[in-house]
C-alpha cells in the first residue's frame, strides 16, 4: 500500500481475478476449509509467536521490578476511603498476587467502568503486617483522553528522594563538553530553584539546542554558568534535549527484586505472559465495546511510534517488551470478528463450511 499502515496479503484467488488454467489448483478458493483455515490463522499466530519468543528472551536476560509501594495518597480520595497509607505494600489485588506496579495497574483496570469495590490486600514493611482493604469505586472516574487508573484512585507510588548531585556525565555528550563536573549540586536553571530530578529532565527536553544557565553548588561555592543543551530525534524525527547528565543512585534493595530464569523455567514464565496481556487486551475491548471504557483511550500510529522511540530510549529490554505486547495486541486484534480482518475471514469461511456453499458476496 502507498501509505505503510500495515500490510495485507494477496492471494492467488479466482474471486480476485483471471489465474490461468496450470495454476488453478493453487487458487486459494479451491483450497480444502482446514487449508483456508490454517493459512489465515497463521497471521495472528505469529504475531503470538513472536511476542512469546520475546518474552522468553527477556526472562533468561533478567531484570529488575519495583516493588507497588505507595508514596503518597491523596486526602479525600477512593484510596484514603478505603483506608490505604503511605508506604504499605500492594501484595494483592482481588485475591491476585502482584509483584510490581503492572500487576497492581492490570487488575485496577478491569475494574473500569463496573462500578464496584476493588479489594487490595497490603503489607506493612515495618511490623510484616498485612491487610486488607475495600475501595469503593462506585464514584471512580477516569480521564477519557489520558487515563491513570492510580492517580485516580489517589494513589502515587513511592519514590525515593534522589539528591540533585551530578553522579554521571556520558562520554562525548553536551554536558562532557560543558562546564559541568560529576560531583556538582544542582540549585537552580535559568535563576529557577529546581527541586528534583524531574524539573532537570523537563528543562533539558523541552529546550533541544538552546542554552540554559546552571546554578551549582561546587565545593562549597556557588557558580553560574551556560550550558549547551544537545538533541536527538525521535522515530517521528522530532527533536528533543540531550544533555547526558544522571545521579548516582541506586534504589534500595529491599524496594526491588530481581528476576530471571533458565532457558526452560522462561518458557512457562513467557507462556503465562502470552495469557496474562491476552486477557488484558480483551478486556479492554470488551470494555469499549460496551461503553465502559472510551474509545478515545486507544492510542493510533502516531501514539505507536512515540512509545516505541521512548521504549528504545530507557534501554534494549524496554524495548523488546513494547515489541513483544504490541505484536500481541496485533494479533488479538486481527483475530477478531471484525470484516476485513483475519478473524472476518475465519468467521465467514466456518459459515461457509457449515452451510456447504460459498457467502454472496
């Protein structure tokens, strides 16, 4: 196709045009129903495939997942209803164990749009208590255009406070190549008092080749002066702040687990993988086809090719697992009833098996 937003595959078929006589019984229309069958099912099935084969690499290459602490919540919300504090532990959610904050944000999700009380089971690091608590969610409401399922519920997770010292400066960077020194004490940009991390990355990707002024604390003394903010482009080639500049921090290990597999043992854990974004994907679905969840909430192309570009930026993992969940999405997609899909065709070919003559068209 002349715009590259997908890819279809054209069969040798008589319905589609003149095939010539020796190659008629290679015609896709003349092809036993289980032929038919297996071929168009094999789109989706690589795509699940693929997203497996991923997943099982990822789980023999290791990594680490952060722990659903809770940072913050918010007075007043469903959250502090239900009787949820700063610093328990997420340990369960409707009876399912969660290990990490995706976990904890699948099972929040299926929640969506039904109006009921979500059960979240806590545990206190300090005493190794648990409990458990009842959200009500009958007055849960989401922003359509960019839904946060734990802001909304009034829940932040937990982040460590990491001080604002220059730990890493990348070789043959901007910042390598400005006044800059690893041990330096961020105060201010451009006169502005900066508290965290996250106002330094702000600064620095929203003004790609442009110069901002650092305040830093350096030895006691504190100097300013202009610095040369680098770029990069996007898979969308548009241009972002580059700097190279990072702490040195690492989070506590009691907040972290690492977890990886031998070649065998990351076959079941990628297998379960497959299970658990198939049910995620449909659930979704099934929420927007009955209302329960906004159509606006799917991202189109252009959300795609953003995330894919920021996966690529925090790392190889990152990464492989957008690939991996996107090729599942893909194939849960294409398998769906829908005409003009994979999963249109496998409807109309077992109508047409079952009924023995071929759909008018």
């Amino acid at each position: 196709a002349l715009i590259p937003l997908g890819g279809y595959v054209k069969m040798l078929d008589e319905r589609e045009g003149d095939v010539a006589s020796e190659e008629v019984h290679f015609a896709f229309n003349r092809q036993p129903f289980y032929k038919k069958f297996l071929i168009v099912l094999a789109g989706p099935a690589a795509n699940i495939f693929c997203a497996f084969i991923l997943y099982w690499l990822i789980f023999m290459i290791g990594f680490v997942n952060i722990r659903p602490i809770i940072g913050e919540v918010a007075p007043g919300s469903i959250a502090a209803n239900g009787g949820l504090k700063m610093k328990q532990e997420i340990i369960r959610v409707d009876d399912r164990k969660t290990s990490n904050w995706t976990s904890v944000l699948f099972r929040i999700l299926a929640h969506a749009g039904n109006q009921d009380q979500l059960k979240v089971e806590t545990r206190d690091p300090a005493s190794n208590k648990t409990q458990t608590h009842l959200l009500d969610l009958t007055a849960w409401d989401m922003d359509e255009l960019s839904p946060d399922p734990l802001n909304s519920l009034g829940i932040k997770p937990y982040e460590p406070v990491v001080p604002l010292v220059i730990g890493v400066i990348a070789e043959a960077s901007p910042a390598a190549a400005s006044p800059l020194k690893t041990g330096d004490l961020i105060i201010a940009l451009d006169k502005k008092k900066v508290n965290d991390w996250s106002q330094v990355l702000n600064a620095t990707l929203n003004h790609p080749g442009e110069t901002i002024r650092f305040t830093v604390e350096r030895q006691g003394k504190q100097i300013t002066f202009p610095v040369n903010i680098g770029y990069k482009r996007n898979l969308l080639f548009q241009k972002y702040g580059y700097l190279g500049i990072g702490p040195d921090f690492t989070w506590p290990e009691n907040m972290m687990h690492k977890i990886q597999y031998g070649p065998i043992q990351a076959l079941g854990a990628a297998g379960q993988q497959i299970i658990d974004f198939t049910y995620f994907n449909l659930l979704l679905f099934g929420k927007m086809v009955t209302g329960k969840l906004s159509l606006q909430s799917l991202g189109g192309p252009i959300t795609i090719f953003e995330t894919a570009g920021t996966a690529l930026n925090y790392g190889l993992l990152s990464f492989l697992g957008f690939l991996a969940f996107l090729s599942i999405t893909i194939g849960i997609i294409n398998i769906l009833p829908i005409p003009g899909l994979d999963g249109g065709h496998l409807v109309i070919q077992t109508v047409e098996f079952l009924i023995q003559r071929t759909v008018p068209e």
